[in-house]
C-alpha cells in the first residue's frame, strides 16, 4: 500500500496506495512512511503523492478508535521528512485530512491539484493533533488561520489554501508529477552540498 521508486537521479517518488480507503493510513503504513523517511536521507529529492483522487483521509477509521490518533508515530514520520537534507515536495493528488496533513505541512514544498480540499477535525474528535503540525501550519500561514482550520473546524478549499500559503502552486492532475518533477530538477542537478547548503539556509534565521 505504500510504493517507493528510486531513480538514478537521486530522486524517490513515494506513493500512498489504498485508494479503496481513501488512502486512509494505518499504523503499518504510517511506520513505513517513516521508515522511509529516515532512509531518504541518502535521496536527493523526495515526492510524496497518492493514488488515485485523494490523498489521504487520513487515520484509518477502525485503528484510529483503538489508538492510532494519539500514537507517536506521526511524530515520528513528519520529524523524519522535516529533517531530510534534500528537497521534499508533497504532490497532493487530492484531498488531505486529519493527521496526514503533518506529513505535508513536514514537505519543503506542496503543490496541489485544484479540487483538493483540507481539513484537520482533530478537536471534533476530541484529541490533540501531533505537536508539530499546529506549529508547523502556523509557520506557513499565520496563527489565526490555523485556529480557522484546527479550531474552527473548516475545509479549505485549494484555491483559499493557495492564497493562505498552506500550498505553494495549483497544478492540473494530469501533470501533478511531471511539475513535481520539474521543480526537483535543479536540485537534483545540482551538487549535493550546494543544495543542502541552500536548505540550510532558507530554514535558518540569521
């Protein structure tokens, strides 16, 4: 249900295949993701994508109840992307809820095709998101937007979360890879140092 592909490019193209349940994410699936995660140090570029027209629903519903929504492991994948070297861009083939929004809010870059929808209803639940993910939303787009979508309860559409920050660019589906591709292309070109040097520098405050 999770497909890696690595390239003799440096780039790994990550792919969360369930599309029977949305994509929804179990504990197994989440612990390869992060498993991959930490691999992906060796990657030059990561893309992190979906199958089919979502691209994730998030924690799968049965595991969630006995225990999936608080477990440390999304902690543990969005902590693993966040500390790649290299570039990592989430290809969101569709919408994003719920805790796999950590795993994208983790990405150095989100692009997105236009019918996505985002929503996190962690309170609705009645528990508290990851630690990382309202700090990590905040940075992109404000503290006051993200109470909107962790407070306040509401789907974003992408065009709104394009003028929020929460996704760099809106791509058409049929070209969602080949853009993510496309963006990648220098970074993989480039010498590896010049590129983790450059990251460390737009991540780091002077």
């Amino acid at each position: 249900m999770i497909e890696l592909q690595k390239e003799a490019s440096g780039l790994w193209v990550v792919t969360i295949n369930r599309t029977d349940k949305a994509n929804s994410l179990t504990h197994a699936m989440l612990s390869e993701l992060a498993d991959i995660a930490a691999d992906a140090k060796d990657a030059r570029a990561l893309i992190l994508t979906g199958a089919g027209k979502v691209f994730s629903a998030g924690a799968d519903l049965d595991e969630a109840r006995a225990g999936l929504a608080t477990s440390d492991v999304w902690e543990r994948l969005s902590g693993n992307i966040a500390a790649l070297p290299g570039l990592s861009i989430a290809a969101l083939n569709g919408t994003l809820a719920g805790g796999a929004m950590g795993m994208a809010l983790a990405c150095d870059l989100r692009i997105s095709v236009p019918t996505a929808k985002f929503f996190y209803p962690v309170m609705k639940l009645g528990f508290l998101p990851q630690p990382s993910d309202p700090h990590r939303m905040a940075a992109l787009i404000g503290p006051s937007r993200a109470k909107l979508i962790l407070m306040g309860g509401q789907k974003i559409l992408a065009d709104e979360a394009l003028q929020f920050g929460l996704v760099d660019r809106l791509v058409d589906p049929d070209t969602l890879i080949d853009t993510a591709r496309a963006i990648a292309a220098d970074t993989l070109a480039a010498k590896p140092e010049i590129a983790r040097g450059i990251k460390a520098l737009c991540q780091d405050r002077p």
